[in-house]
C-alpha cells in the first residue's frame, strides 16, 4: 500500500488553494508556512476516512487542507510563544519577517480555514463548524497547558496527557471525523473515527517524545535530544521527576538547573538519556503509546465496513506505529 | 428614541456568554476585553438591522455578540502589535498578562465568535460564514495596511480611505448585512444595508480622527492630540503631508522627526493642531466625512421599508454624525 495518489492530491490542493493576494505582507507568510512541507498526516486521516465509506475521497480534499490550513496555524504562533527559531529546518514566519506578521497571518489562516471547510454540502456544515470549534478551542487550551507546564516541576502523568490529548490528539480525531461527516457516516461511526484518532494521536505524541531522545538522528528529523536540551516537560521528564530518587535525582536536578548557554549540549543531552534508561523510561514510554495504539486500532474495527475497506487506513496506522521520523 | 433596551440586552448577552473556563490563563482575558464596555456599536447595528424587517431582534442577539467578540479579538491582537499599554482607560491583555497570552486569548475570541454565528438558522450559515469569513480577513488587510503605512510618507488619502474601509468599515457593513440575513431581507436589501454600515463606517473612523484632534477633552474617551503625539498617519496628517509648503511643512517634519519622549507633547500638539487649521484640514475632513455619512443615508433611504419602521436606525445614524466621544 502506497499513500502516494492521496499525499499528491494534498499536496496540488495546497498549491492550488488561494489563501489571499493583497497585501502580500499578509498572505506571503501563509504560503510560506505551507510550502515547508511535513507529513500532512491530518488532511491524509481525513481523506482515508472519507475514503473508507464512499470511492470518491477527492470530495473530502478542500476540508482536508482546512485542517492542515489550521494546524500550520497553531504552529505560526505556537513558535511566536515559543521563540522558535526554526520550523521545519527553516526560519519560523516571526524570524523571517517579525512577531506581528506572524499574528496577523496566522489570524487571516485561521479564517482560511473555516472558509475552506464550506466546502462541504450545507446541510453538514453546522455540525461540521460545531466540532471543529470544539476542536480549535481545544487546541488552543493545550497550547495554554503546554505554556502553564513549563513552569511547574509537579506536573503528572495524568495531566501530561490531557494537555497532549487536547494540543495534539483531538486535531487528529477531528481530521478523521471530518471524512466521516463528509462521507455521509453516522454518528456513532464518526464517534469511532474520532476515538481512533484521539487515540492514535496520544500514541503518535508519545512517540514523539521517545524518538526525541531514542530516534536515529539519521532518520529523525529534528535534532535527537533537543526537548533534553530544552528542558521541554515531555512524558519522559516527567516520568523522570516522579521516578528518580538519591543520586539520580541530584543528577537529574543539576542538568535541569544549568542556564542556557553555560554547558556542553551534547553531555547533557547524554546524561539524560542515561537517566531516562536507568529509570526504563523508554520502555515505559513505548508500553503506554502501544496501548493508545491499540485502542485506536479497537475503534478502527469496530467500523462497520468490510475490512478489505479498512486496508489503507490500517496500513497507514501501523505506519504511525513504525515511524522512525 | 432611546436605545436602552437593545444596549441592555446586548450588555446581558455578554454577560451570559460561556467563552470558556479552562485553563483560566486562556478564558479570564476574553471575559476581561469583554467587560471593558465600549459603545457596543456593532452589536446595536445588528439588531437594529434585524429590527428593521422583523419585531423579534432578540433573535439577531446572539450573532451580535459574534461581531462585538470578533471586534475585541481584533483590539486584543492589535495592541500587541501597536504596543498599545491602555485600552478604554485599563491596561491591554498584553500589559496586565503577557503577549503570549493575550495572542492565544485572542486566538480562541476568533473561534468564540464562530461558535456565537452558529446560532443563525441553518439555512443561513453557509452565507453568514462566507460573508463573515470575507469581512474578517479584510479587516486584517487593513490592519496590514495600517502597519505598512507607518513607515510610509507618501500614503496617498485614496490609500488611506481604502485602508480605513478595510479596517474598520466592512465590519459596521457586515454587522448590519448579519441582521438583514437573519431577518430574512433579500440580498439587493441586506446589500443596501451593507453598503450604508461601510459607509457610516467611513464616516465614524473620518470623524474620529477629527476629534481626536478637535474633540473636546471633557466629551472625548481618549487623550485629546494622541494620534497627534504617536505620528499616527490618520486622514489629517496624510492631508497635512500632501498640502503642507514651505514654512508649514518644515514645521510639520520637525513635529514628526522628533524622538517620542525628547519634547513637550502639548506643545507638540498645539502645534500640529494650528498646522491642520491652517490648512483647513478641519473643515476638509469633516466635508468629506459628511459626505459618507450622506452616502449611508441614501442606502438607509433607499430600503424598502416604512419609513416609521425605519426610525430607530436613522437616529442611530444620526447620532454617530453628531457624536462628540
């Protein structure tokens, strides 16, 4: 199975999609962002599961880009708040031009969003507005979280998830619940696409976390140990300030405690790692994003559709689960 | 005629608006923007549109309260970028918290005035979306504009006026169309109705750069000569910067080139002010911002409704004429 037909169809809609011409200060920033690439992981989930009950997933397209349009979003100011230099490899729109253009465009593409999503047939757009509200305050709320985390050392298991279910997962419920509604699903079967895509979205972000610290930086993208280097509250730190007692935790404790700037990168970025492993972090780690997996995989069959129907959309979950990058 | 009971009604439909509790980071600066009043204009539009074709404006309530949260959203963001430190006499978002904040507040504002639009009928949400989509990227592009503007000596007063209809007057527009579509006028009638909101809109920012020149102190909300102290390009310095000769404009650029801080701002003001007098930018101004105001009145004229039906909305445009604050 080859994702190919469907990324290509994503990837000339984004090209094609008119976000705004004038004035380019505005809408040059928000061809930028989109043109950095990534997987395209969201609007893929939502036309595999429009794709999963009607032949003509073409028809999901437009909405799809809606949920790419709003998650490169989130990420125009998630890295205003972050004072990320990079996105992707390259400049962030706040380093390549300043802060307020980045708020403005990533005002006009929240807007490009909605208007995208009118694509769909009329009589499904309130319900479809309705949840992608939700959605859209939700993923702000995890962001705030996200924020609220940085600066607390008590944060447990228990909330790290809830602020990962709603920044990261609810997006990916939302993208594969929108090719339901569009297809023309049922309730309780755009319930299961949602609950699957939560889920796979917890697992997805765990990993995250894991790769940041255990991934192949041949095959990763990012930089391997750059949330260690960050102090970023990821499911590993955390788990490691609850875990880590004596020694370990004074060792723990002192790499925290360094001031950017003051310290070999690369020693931290060891000595961490070497603390994660010792307290089985990573198998911990992997232990719980298998089981979020699982639980999308249970929602995805309990689909009522052929399972030869299912194919893509199992294939292109296990790859989430296999992701090396 | 009083508009009490609207005004009332409006205050009561944003005290009762649930924008969301947790976490209370993101939620207490929109209930904050909110609280802070105004003159509620917006609002007061759509139900006096509404009110025009129909006795039950309290339908049109909530959709109001989209377009006052949408403004807000946009004052939110706006500060940031103008470093504005007060709002309506209270520090801004970002001053009492922090940019970050008031950037993902103002995030969910936007998504909050969607929500507040769903509460049109149905059958309507498909053109109330596409046309508030329209209005809120254009009013971006004025802010864009605005910014670009700053650096710019040359903005013709063409620029100027189709920066200030993107800005400030598809919003009174579309706050009056909103009405006029929920009432269920027809689209040659909601676009009359369009057509006067953009024209009193250009009116109203027209009279407002005017008192904040010539208002009176004890009548006017802000400082009296601020857009004068800040370099702000309004219709009077763009004007003054295309008529300005000799004498005058050396003056003028001495005023403009000074460093914020290293000058006596009456001064500076008193100044300036006696330069637009001389050049007759008063009366100028106040011809050209009568003219729009006619040109709103001729659409109100031109509906096709009882003229005693039309009442309440002519001496509502009668009053941003003669508003002193």
């Amino acid at each position: 199975m080859t994702f190919q037909p469907y990324l290509e169809a994503i990837s000339t809609q984004i090209q094609h999609t008119a976000y705004g011409e004038e004035p380019t200060e505005l809408y040059e920033p928000i061809r930028y962002i989109m043109s950095l690439g990534g997987k395209r992981l969201r609007p893929l989930l939502t036309v595999l599961s429009a794709n999963l009950f009607i032949d003509d997933w073409q028809k999901a397209l437009k909405p799809a880009i809606a949920v790419e349009v709003f998650h490169n979003f989130t990420l125009m100011h998630d890295d205003i708040m972050d004072c990320a230099p990079l996105r992707r490899g390259k400049p962030t729109v706040h380093e390549k031009w300043n802060a307020n253009t980045a708020i403005l465009s990533g005002d006009v593409m929240l807007v490009n969003a909605y208007e995208l999503l009118l694509d769909v047939a009329p009589a499904q757009l309130p319900r479809v507005i309705k949840r992608f509200n939700r959605t859209a305050a939700e993923v702000c709320e995890g962001q705030q979280l996200d924020m609220n985390f940085e600066t607390r050392t008590d944060v447990s298991q228990e909330e790290y998830i809830g602020m990962i279910r709603l920044k990261t997962s609810v997006l990916l419920g939302f993208a594969m619940e929108l090719g339901g509604i569009i297809a023309g699903a049922d309730e309780a079967t755009t319930q299961l696409l949602y609950d699957a895509g939560v889920n796979m979205g917890l697992g997805f972000q765990l990993k995250d976390d894991l790769l940041d610290v255990y991934g192949d930086p041949e095959k990763f993208g990012k930089q391997v140990g750059g949330d260690i280097i960050a102090n970023k509250k990821t499911f590993m730190l955390i788990e490691a300030l609850l875990l880590a007692e004596g020694k370990t935790k004074e060792a723990l404790n002192y790499w925290l405690s360094l001031e950017q700037g003051s310290y070999d990168t690369a020693a931290k970025v060891a000595a961490v790692t070497d603390i994660y492993t010792q307290l089985g972090l990573d198998k911990i780690a992997q232990t719980l994003a298998d089981a979020y997996f699982a639980k999308g995989f249970e929602a995805l069959e309990n689909l009522p559709i052929a399972p030869e129907r299912k194919r893509p959309i199992m294939e292109f979950a296990a790859f989430l689960v296999g992701r090396e990058s």
